[in-house]
C-alpha cells in the first residue's frame, strides 16, 4: 500500500503542477493583452494519514487561481478615447443583448457608427447617466460681445495734433485719424457671430488727459451707405485721465457707452460702459501702444475634437475654442477585486465573494483617476513566469521519478512473491 501510496501521490502532483503549467502559460500568452490580470496559483499540503504513530503525508493540492490586483504599467497611445485607470476601480461596460454590467481595466474604447462609446467586444461604456452616445454634430451658439477690457500705453512726450475731430457723426477715416495721436483696432462678434472691427481713437487733450472715440465702418451699419472709406462713431466721446505717476485716474475718467450698432445683418448690440474697461493703462514718454485687448463674444463653434480630463469627463473642444462636458464616465470599485468572477476578454463580473458594486466618479471615493492617450498593460511578470516554467518542470520531473522508483519498487516486490 505505501508503494501504490506512493506513486498516486507523485501521479497526484504531477497533473496539478501540469495545471499550474497551464496558468503559467496562459499568462505569458496574455503578455500583451491590454488590461490582462496575471493568474497566481497556491499549492497546499493534504492532511497526512496516520499509520500508529507515523504521519505519512498524502502530497498537494491545488487550492487556488486567483487574479490579485495590482496596477500595470502604462502605455501612450494616439487615441483620445484610449484611457488607463491610475489606482483603484473599473471601467463599466454593459452587454447590449444581455443586458448584464460587466467591469473592466482595459480602457481601449471608441466610437462607433451611433457616436456610442463602445469596447473592442462593442460593450457599451457606461457614464453617470447610461450608455455614453456622443452627439458628434454638436455646435455652441455665437455668443454677442458684451464686456470690452483695453490696457494701453499712451504717449505723454506726444503733441495734440493740429486738425480738428470731425464735426459728425461720419468722416472718412484719414479724417478722423489726423485728429488723433494714436489708433488701435478691438475685433469683436455680433449674436450671429460675425466679427466686426472697431477702432479706438486716442487724442491729447491736456496734461494728462485724454480723449477717446469709438468708430465702426459705416457700410456695416448703413446699408445705403456708398462703399467708401466714412466711419462713425458709436457712442459718446470720453476721457481717460492719468496722474502725475502716469497710471489711470478711473474716478476722474469717463467712459461712456458704446451704442448704435445695429449692424447690416440684423443685429444689434451695446457695450455699456460699465463693462468697458481700460485697467491697467498708463501713460508714459515712450510710443504708445496696445498691450492687451480681452472680450467675451465668440463666433459658432462646431465639434473639433474630444478630450478626457482625470474625473472621466468628456469634453468636446470647439472651434471656436469654447469646451463643453458632453458625457461624464462611471467607475466602479469593490471590497475584494480578487474575487471577482473572470469571463474572459479581460471582462469581470460580480460574485458573492468581491460584493456589490459600488459605484462612483473617477478621483473620489477611493477610486482611481482617469489618463487619457494611455493604456494599462498587462500585468504579466515575464521573468517572474519564466521562473515559475522552470520550477514547475524541475517538480513534475522529479515526481515523475518518483512514479518510476515506485514502479521499480512493485516490480521487485511482485517478483518476490512470485
């Protein structure tokens, strides 16, 4: 019987190390594998059997294959929806026919032909709010110029020029550009987002005063107009004062409203003057000019391209360098990664062991941020596996020596009998 023992024991051992070769092969297989979870395997030793007051061991047994989660390496990729979880959680995915949510690491997500962000296996990613569907054709409406912001330099070594503004409202611009020490140009944006150009007029009245006129082109506002050079000023005069320093006097200036643009198209707008700024201005005994000029109007933007930030948000850059959310990703985490249930195709599901999902955005609760352009590896060690290939030949081959001592053993065993 310890013959026979014997060699079930070693045969025992040898079928579990050749399925501790197949875990070890299966991971070098997924070497590769965008979000692969290597396999670890546990041996543990079988209760001995007692023979009077002997202990008589009965080999090994395979307890365990387990996934342990453990962060993989990354990889930068030109794909704005390929992304990578760095730290804890799950991208979410959902099985169109089945219906069933499944979880994942491997991030390699685009869009398919219904603007739905989708898997390699063409699972459906899962945002806060359901399925993720972008609407590619998505467009931000123009938005008017209501707040005008110039900082400028002004010449104090300047003299006041000889000519005269002109008397009306409309003067060909070389006309009111005589009467003016200096000129500089605000582009601004109506409701339907076209852009118009206003220019600044700047003249010297006094020490440290200064006078300004806003002109527009009088065809943009006339259709009647003649094409001619005129222009005309829109809104009142006003004045910018400085002090002996050379910085803007704001409570003894006067700005005024800009008005009076109702433009050939059909729109119409005011910039009032509380929303028409020149902080920061000086005036100096150097050539003037515009050092920065701000405003909020901005033409139609349509969809130019898609970004992903670190809390999983979808953002949709326009071309009129506006930005949007358009989806927001969902995560998922739970109180035992390593158990939970392995489908296949790097999916995982939940099992009574790892607990329910729990649910969350990317960067809170615990969980992991998001990088886009990036993909996590596979968390293969090769040198680790290449190890493992080796010891578990050497221990199959060992048994299987085992096995053949024992038959040795029987054989003379028998033959004495006999």
């Amino acid at each position: 019987m310890a013959i026979l023992g014997s060699m079930l024991v070693a045969s025992s051992a040898m079928e579990l190390f050749g399925n501790a070769m197949a875990v070890t092969g299966d991971n070098i297989a997924n070497l590769n594998t965008v979000g692969f979870r290597a396999s670890r395997f546990n041996f543990e030793d079988i209760l001995p059997t007692v023979l009077g007051e002997i202990e008589v061991g009965l080999g090994t047994n395979l307890v365990e294959v387990g996934r342990p989660f453990q962060q993989g390496a990354f990889e930068s990729t030109s794909g704005v929806t390929d992304l990578a979880i760095a730290g804890n959680g799950f991208f979410i995915v959902r099985d169109p026919l089945a219906g069933a949510l499944r979880y994942t690491r491997a991030g390699q997500f685009h869009l398919d032909a219904n603007n739905q962000l989708v898997n390699v296996g063409n699972q459906l990613v899962q945002g806060a709010a359901g399925d993720i569907t972008i609407n590619t054709t998505a467009t931000v409406p123009a938005q008017a110029t209501s707040t005008l912001a110039l900082q400028l330099t002004l010449d104090a070594a300047t003299a006041t020029p000889a000519a005269a503004l002109p008397a009306g409202p409309d003067a060909s611009l070389s006309s009111w550009l005589a009467a003016s020490n200096f000129s500089s140009l605000a582009t601004i944006y109506d409701s339907q987002g076209t852009t118009h150009d206003l220019t600044f007029l700047f003249r010297l009245n006094g020490p440290n005063t200064w006078e300004y006129r806003v002109l527009a082109a009088r065809r943009e506002l006339d259709a009647t107009a003649p094409t001619s050079s005129d222009w005309r000023q829109v809104g009142a005069p006003g004045t910018l004062v400085f002090t002996s320093a050379g910085q803007l006097d704001s409570a003894a200036s006067t700005i005024t409203d800009i008005n009076g643009l109702n433009w050939t198209n059909g729109a119409s707008q005011t910039i009032a003057a509380g929303s028409l700024g020149f902080s920061g201005s000086v005036q100096f005994a150097q050539p003037s000019a515009l050092l920065a000029m701000q405003q909020n109007g901005f033409a139609t933007g349509r969809l130019a391209r898609l970004s992903v930030d670190a809390q999983g948000n979808i953002n949709g850059q326009f071309s009129n360098g506006r930005s949007q959310i358009l989806a927001s990703l969902a995560m998922a985490n739970f109180n035992n990664v390593d158990d939970l249930e392995h489908l296949g195709s790097t999916l995982f599901a939940e099992s009574f062991e790892s607990g329910p999902a729990q649910v969350g955005t990317p960067g809170q609760n615990g969980l992991g941020s998001i990088v886009a352009g990036t993909l996590e590896l596979s968390t293969v060690d090769l040198a680790r596996e290449f190890v493992a290939l080796i010891t578990l030949q050497r221990a199959f081959q060992i048994n299987s020596q085992v096995v053949a001592t024992a038959d040795q053993m029987y054989s003379v065993a028998a033959e004495i009998k006999s």
